[in-house]
C-alpha cells in the first residue's frame, strides 16, 4: 500500500505485487506472474500468469485457465451436485430436502401405464417423504394413461407434465397448494377433450383459471 501526502492532502493506492512481470505476447501488455496459482493474492483481478498458465482472476479466484505447453482451456466453477432418481413402487422419485423430507415425483419407471398416484407420502431408505412435486415433462406423451391422482402435499407441477396424454380423462386433484407461478406452462396441454378433472371445492373457481391457462381445453371439465 503506497501512501503519498502533499501538505495537507493524502491519498492511498494498493497495488498487488507479483514475482516477476511477464509480456502478453498477443497484446504486449505487461502483466503480473506468480510462481503458482496457489501465490495469487485474494484482492487479485485482472490477468495474469501463474505456474504455466494464463490466467483470468476475479478477487483472487480463477474464472479462466489456459495450459501454456497443451493450450487446454477450461472454466473452473462449482460442479454441481447431482441427485439420483430413486425407484419406489414403479415410479422415480428425488429427493428436494433431506432436512425437512420432501421428494419430487419424477416420472413412471415404464411409459405405458393406465393408471397412477402421485401419493402424499412415500418411504425412502427407511424414512418417511412427502411427495411435494411433479417434474417437468414426467407423463409427457404417455399415450396410453387415463387416471391419475394427485396427492395432498403436491405444491408444484412443472412444465409440460401431462402434455400429450390424450387417453388422459380422469384427474383427482387432493392437493389446495397449487399456485400460477407454481404450475408449468403447457402443464396440461393435450388432455382427452372428454377429460374430468375434480378439485377441492373451495379451490373450484381458482382451479378453473389456473388450469386453464396451464392447457386444460374448454370442453374438459373442471368441477368439485
């Protein structure tokens, strides 16, 4: 840190010091180069050279790397974490969060079922989740489904979940918790122009303007 003070007036500069400085040879700029990345300053950002490697930093921590000998690029971020599906009694679920027991239901084991509960509940390695969601695309185009029933904790229903289902004419739905924002677009697009679909009553008039915009088709009935 250089302080420089004229009088009565001050001012402070912090400069980042390397070991030695290198020359871009693309640009010619002059930039800093570490012996390895593990030198690089935290307050760092710019670019720069470090063990071998140009280097694009941003407070310290590499957002682009380039191998000087191979000239390999790669991005370096966070990997993220993949859960695997889980099969319960025909039907892939997910778990959403360990902490408060919750599961996504994530699509049938076989595609060519007639009939299927999205349960309230399930158990899942010995403990007790509730099935708080449907994956996008779960029952697209399964051509041969024609009941389904949707469990009391079911709070979402993703994109495009029963596109398609055109055998599909009966649907209970249990759940109150279904919101528009919560609902996927085309959700139920495509469903048997004779279909029936039963809702809470107290939900009935919301139900109707929320499924309709989500694909239900005006000969399809909604009621209580």
């Amino acid at each position: 840190t250089v302080t420089v003070r004229v009088g009565s007036l001050q001012a402070t500069k912090k400069y980042v010091v390397s070991d030695i400085i290198s020359v871009d040879t693309d640009t010619l700029l002059s930039l800093p180069n570490w012996k390895s990345k593990s030198d690089i300053p935290k307050e760092y950002t710019g670019n720069c050279y470090a063990g071998g490697y140009a280097l694009e930093v941003k407070n310290g921590r590499i957002t682009w790397s380039k191998n000087m000998k191979t000239n390999k690029v790669t991005r370096p971020g966070k990997k993220k974490s993949v859960t695997k599906a889980k099969k319960v009694k025909g039907n892939y679920y997910k778990i959403i969060s360990k902490s408060k027991k919750t599961v996504q239901y994530v699509k049938p084991v076989k595609k060519n079922i007639i009939s299927v509960t999205i349960p309230s509940s399930i158990k899942l390695n010995g403990k007790r989740y509730k099935v708080t969601g449907i994956a996008a695309n779960a029952f697209k185009n399964c051509k041969k489904l024609k009941k389904v029933t949707i469990g009391t904790n079911v709070n979402s229903i993703g994109k495009r979940t029963f596109y398609g289902c055109s055998k599909l004419r009966t649907i209970k739905v249990k759940t109150s918790k279904l919101t528009g924002s919560r609902v996927g677009k085309q959700a139920f697009k495509g469903l048997n122009k004779k279909a029936v679909i039963k809702v809470p009553k107290k939900q009935l008039k919301a139900y109707k303007r929320l499924f309709r915009a989500k694909g239900v088709g005006k000969k399809v009935t909604i009621k209580k």
